[in-house]
C-alpha cells in the first residue's frame, strides 16, 4: 500500500476539478512544482537537468511570493519545492515556506538535504507536508562518488535527518520525513543498507526508484541499465517494513 501516496496521484479529493477538466473546461492546477533555485550544491552523476548548467539564480522572493497569494486565490492546492537546482539553497527560503503555508497552501520539498541544517528545520518543519532527502548511497564513498561532493556530506545529511526526526516527535509534528535512492550500478549493493539506516534514523519511508533517461539529458552513462535483474531486490527491502516505516 502507496501509505504515503508518493507515486499515486491526488486526483480522488478533487472531484470537481477533474470533471471540469473531463468537460474541457478551463482548470486551474491543483498542484505545482517551483524551482526556487538554478543552482546545486552537488552534481549528481545521474541528474537529468545536467544540461540547464545549474546557473546562479534565484527566483525574486517579493515576485515569488505575489505569485503564491494568486495561485492560492485561484485553486492550488500544494507545492513541492525542487527543480532544476537545490530549493533550499535560496536565501529566503524559510520565509519563502511560510508565506506559501499562511497562504493555505500545502508545502513539500524534494532536496539533497545537506543545508536542512537545525535553524532552517526549527523554523519551517511545522510548516512542510513532507520532505524527500535524495541520498544515493549508504556509505561515504558510494555517496560522495554518485552525487560528485565530498564524502562529509553524507554524515550532514545523516545527522540532519536525524534532528528533523528529534524535532518532529518532540513537537507532534505531522511531517512525513523520507529518503530517496536512485538505483545505480554503483548503489545497488547498498539499497537494503540504506533501508536499514532510514528505518534506523526514524524516517517514514524510503522510496527506490529507477533511473529515467530525460530526452535533453547530457549523461548517457546509465541509459542503457536494465532493472529486470534487480526485481528481487524489492522482497528483500520490504523485509525493513515496521509499523511506522515502509520501503
């Protein structure tokens, strides 16, 4: 059961919009993605947005929240903040958070997780419907080679992890906390340490997902892996299943 409803769609509690939508008529979106940053602390050996060249900019914060008033007045219901580059590392992102919640929108994030540091996390944790770490190694070296940084970030991550995890049970907070594992040649051995470590630290969920080729993507080097050898694997982390964490 999808508990978390990561790769299912929302659709069910919109009922009316989707018949308008069924109708032709004009529909506002329900949800959307917004990059906040062009820019990315690590260069991820799989990333599909290699060729946008990760450039230095930001979205305007006063335009960036005059925009999520309007989208709130006309129907959206949530925002993931990713995109091309790493959401958090926009200067204003916690205020950023805050306005898009005050807003009565949900907010989510997808992230490497390295600057989710104690600060940022007391501030905002309250306000995120969930938060998905990419972490695409279990160990310093498979990490630090696949996502092309040093091997340190690896134990910021882990122990950022963990302080969400702290602070959300301290507080009774809702935030589903997750990880994200991309399964690569390189990682593959590492998928049930990863799971291990996840249920360890107190996530909710990890989710391990395939590799997809983007069409503009410069990196070629995984488009020719096949998954077919490694459908066993998913018996095997589902063995790390407890009540309050699933693979």
């Amino acid at each position: 059961m999808d508990k978390y409803r990561i790769d299912s769609h929302k659709l069910i509690y919109h009922i009316p919009r989707v018949n308008d939508w069924i109708a032709v008529k004009l529909v506002y979106p329900i949800y959307t993605e917004i990059a906040t940053s062009g820019t990315c602390n690590h260069r991820c050996t799989y990333c599909a947005l290699d060729y946008m060249e990760y450039q230095h900019r930001f979205l305007d914060t006063k335009v960036l929240k005059q925009r999520l008033s309007e989208m709130a007045r006309l129907g959206v219901k949530s925002v993931m903040y990713a995109g091309e580059g790493e959401p958090l590392l926009h200067k204003d992102i916690g205020e950023i958070v805050l306005h898009t919640k005050n807003e009565g929108i949900d907010v989510a994030f997808t992230t490497n997780g390295v600057v989710f540091v104690p600060k940022l996390m007391r501030q905002t944790l309250h306000a995120i419907t969930w938060i998905k770490v990419s972490i695409n190694g279990a160990t310093r070296e498979t990490y630090a080679k696949i996502h092309r940084t040093g091997a340190d970030d690896f134990d910021r991550v882990v122990k950022n992890i963990g302080e969400a995890v702290k602070f959300k049970k301290e507080n009774n907070l809702e935030c589903a906390i997750g990880m994200q594992m991309i399964l690569l040649p390189e990682n593959r051995h590492e998928a049930a340490l990863l799971a291990e470590k996840a249920r360890d630290l107190g996530a909710d969920y990890l989710v391990v997902k395939p590799y997809s080729q983007h069409s503009f993507s410069r990196t070629q080097q995984y488009k020719d892996f096949h998954y077919s050898e490694h459908i066993a694997l998913g018996a095997t982390l589902r063995q790390f299943n407890t009540k309050g964490f699933q693979v």
